[in-house]
C-alpha cells in the first residue's frame, strides 16, 4: 500500500490502528531482567494523526530494535502508550497516568507538541524527569542554568525562524537586500505558532523588514479570510507555522488559488513532512519545508530496523512505506538519543547494566555529545545535524536544513545551516530565561 493512498484513508482507519491508546511492551526473555522504563505519550488519533503515528510508530520501533539487540548493557526496555490528541489537557492526564510503571518511575517525557510541553513544564524539576523537547516547545528552555530538567535537542524555534530568514535573505542576494522586504507569519494561533516571534521580530528589526503576523484558529483548515490578506499585503515571502497534514495542505491549496508562489512559501519542521504534501497534490510542488531530521531510507539504522524489527512482524506502522518518511526518522533521532542518554548515566554513576534514576538520566541527557562520527556508528550520520549539550547549553543542533517539495519527494536544497547570528539568538534565550527566572524566584545554577 503507497504512503499516498494510506494518507487519503488515515481517517477512516485511525480509530482501528489507534483502538489502545493504552499498552505495554516488555520481551518475554526480558521478564525476570533489569529493565528501564519509557512513557510514550502519543498523538495517533485527530487532525495531527498523521504526525503521531509517524514520530511514535518510530520510537518504539526503536526500543524494540534495542530489546532485539540485547537491551542497553543487559537492561531491557519497557513502555506504556497514552493517547493525548495533541491536547494540553490529556496531555497533563497521560503525564499523571504514564508516570509510573510496574513500580518504577518514568526518567523522560516528550509531548511532540508545544501546548503540552508548556503544559507539564513547571513539573519537571519537582518530578525529576527531563522534558524532552525534540525540536519543539518553550525556547528559553534552551538556558540549561534556569531549566535544568528541560532541552531542546534537536534544535529550537527561535534558531529555526533564524535560518528561514537567512535562507529568505540568500535568496535575495544578501541581508542588505531584505530591507524593505515583508513577510507574512501565517500561525496557528497557538504557543507553538506564536513561539518563533520574539527571535522574528528582532530580526526584522535588526534588517529593515515589515512583518505581518497572521493568526489561524485551531485547527486550521479555515484559511481562505487569511490568504485574502496575503493578498492584499502582497508580501514577499510566507513563512507557515501550522501542526497537521489539514491544515498545512489548506496552506499550499489556499496559496495556489491566490496564485501566491509556493516558491515563497516556507514551512515550519512541523508541516515539512510528507504528509503535509500529498495531501495538496499539485499545489504543494515548489513548497519549501525545514528539516531537523532528514528523510530517506539510506541510513544504516532505518534498514536495519526494518529488516530486523519489521522482518519479525514486530513494527509498530500500520503502513511499512511510511519507513524512512520525515514522521518516522524525526521519532527515531529522538529516540536514539534517548537511549544515548541512558547508556551515559549507566557509565556516569558505575550502573552499567542497572536502571538509572531520573537525575542520573538527567545527567546522561547533559552529556549528549552526537558527534559526526558518533551518528555514524549509530547509522543516523547525514539523518540529523552534531550537536552536544552542556549544564547551560540545553539547545542541541543549532542547524537545519531546506528541503524543497518536487511534486513527489522532498529534495534537500542546503547543508545543515546555522542561524547568521546565533549569539545574538542565544543572547535572546538568557535574557528571557533570566527574566522567568527573576518573576518567579528561581535561583539560576552555577554552570560556570
């Protein structure tokens, strides 16, 4: 069955692939084994079924991949499923019900969405559990002295804003040729839409560059008022920050009937999937898209998943040819660094082949250093940008990739580029960190 006809039918079939939202897996073998558990807080079921089944198709394919390979130094792999709907509230509700398992406590949590991120994000510390925001969520997050428990490892919005317009400005010849130029922010009118403006604006200040913010209410498939005013406006580029394959679609289709070119038209991380595209057919083509996590089938570890975890009959997806899509390789890089991070605590506190605590997983998650050629050894090497993590630096990758939409796959138009400033973005974060923390009384740690 091809990923288009899959896509076409996702609707009518969710309820049927998502019938448990809740479930646990652990290998028979394993039963009597040292194990460490994860909560998988999914978003198989509404409008952003497209991008749940995907991401969290791919980390439990994972954690089977690393149960099949002996667990990590012995210690095997549990988990249980929680079906938020992308939503803050159910969000919260699956944190309290996934917290913990057959006795022992969760040591991660990722939402896979802003609104929940922002949700349970004031519970990390107290509950001792990283926040996990693989390419989403708060941004200031990213000062690693005032969010111990939070991190951003696979890059945050407000560098991602930064290398759109870098991209924007090389497109027209140089930063001193975007003077004078205006861009539209088509957003979901959402925390995760409006998370990208205080690094966009002071860009655009900094540049000479007008931008007009235009807000679309949840979900998003009524567009047609705002592309009016794109119109009107005129602009010279559309960056689109929309969350499900309904309402980025409506993006592009809107786009091709005001006869805006898609050519300048630039999709956030999450509207830079194929799931996104398909369902626009021919209005999608030219459409430009962000990438934290890179798609395709040539990487070592995919093949290997697939042979192994699918060749068992074990895979997660309903749909085989959604492996090695954007959802399903993002899921994956999340996942990896999971596991990285729990194979550093084990070295880092002498439990090699013991569970860790979710302060001394904390710790291995701090340590993350994804060199070149550590994501080779991983077979994930060209799949997502190096980055390394410290006590202050809890943004990861500070680089992403263009991607282009050819009408059938996505073709990748730049290497991983960074921010043009990325210190003035990081001057950003702790000013706005060091703001939250001053409101709120927090006494920021010593990282130096």
């Amino acid at each position: 069955m091809s990923m288009r006809r899959t896509l076409r039918d996702m609707m009518a079939v969710s309820a049927i692939v998502c019938a448990a939202i809740v479930s646990a897996a652990l290998p028979e073998r394993a039963a009597a084994e040292e194990t460490q558990y994860f909560p998988i807080a999914s978003s198989r079921v509404g409008p952003y079924s497209a991008m749940g089944t995907g991401y969290y198709g791919a980390q439990i394919d994972y954690l089977n991949y690393v149960n099949m390979n002996g667990g990590v130094n012995g210690v095997m792999l549990t988990w249980q499923e929680c079906e938020t709907e992308y939503n803050a509230v159910k969000t919260v509700e699956c944190y309290q019900r996934l917290f913990e398992y057959n006795g022992q406590k969760m040591v991660v949590f990722d939402t896979l969405g802003t609104p929940g991120a922002y949700a349970v994000i004031n519970r990390m510390a107290e509950d001792e559990v990283v926040l996990a925001q693989y390419g989403y969520g708060r941004t200031d997050a990213a000062d690693g002295s005032v969010w111990p428990w939070v991190f951003n490892a696979a890059g945050h919005y407000w560098d991602q804003i930064a290398v759109k317009m870098r991209f924007m400005a090389e497109q027209e010849g140089g930063v001193e040729n975007m003077r004078g130029k205006k861009i539209v922010h088509m957003h979901i009118d959402s925390a995760f839409g409006r998370e990208p403006l205080p690094a966009m604006r002071a860009i655009a200040e900094e540049w000479g560059v007008e931008i007009v913010e235009i807000a679309v209410p949840p979900p998003g498939l009524e567009q047609q008022s705002q592309w009016l005013q794109v119109r009107r406006e005129r602009p010279d580029w559309v960056t689109f920050w929309g969350a499900g394959s309904g309402m980025n679609s409506t993006g592009m289709t809107n786009a091709a009937r005001i006869g805006f070119p898609r050519e300048r038209l630039i999709y956030v991380t999450f509207g830079a999937a194929e799931e996104d595209m398909y369902p626009a057919g021919d209005s999608a083509t030219g459409t430009y898209a962000m990438a934290n996590a890179l798609p395709g089938k040539q990487f070592p570890l995919v093949q290997a998943i697939e042979e192994q975890v699918y060749g068992a009959g074990e895979g997660n997806l309903a749909d085989e040819s959604r492996i090695g899509s954007v959802y399903w390789n993002r899921g994956l890089g999340a996942a990896v660094m999971w596991i990285e991070a729990l194979k550093n605590a084990q070295e880092m506190h002498d439990k090699v082949g013991q569970a860790v605590t979710g302060a001394e997983f904390r710790a291995g998650y701090e340590a993350l250093n994804m060199t070149p050629e550590r994501l080779e050894e991983l077979g994930i090497g060209g799949m997502v940008a190096p980055f390394d993590l410290s006590c202050a630096k809890h943004n990861g990758a500070r680089a992403f990739a263009m991607m282009q939409w050819d009408g059938e796959k996505f073709v990748q138009v730049t290497d991983w580029l960074p921010p043009l400033d990325p210190d003035a973005i990081r001057t950003l974060i702790e000013d706005s960190a060091a703001k939250f923390a001053a409101e709120n009384g927090i006494t920021p740690r010593d990282c130096s």
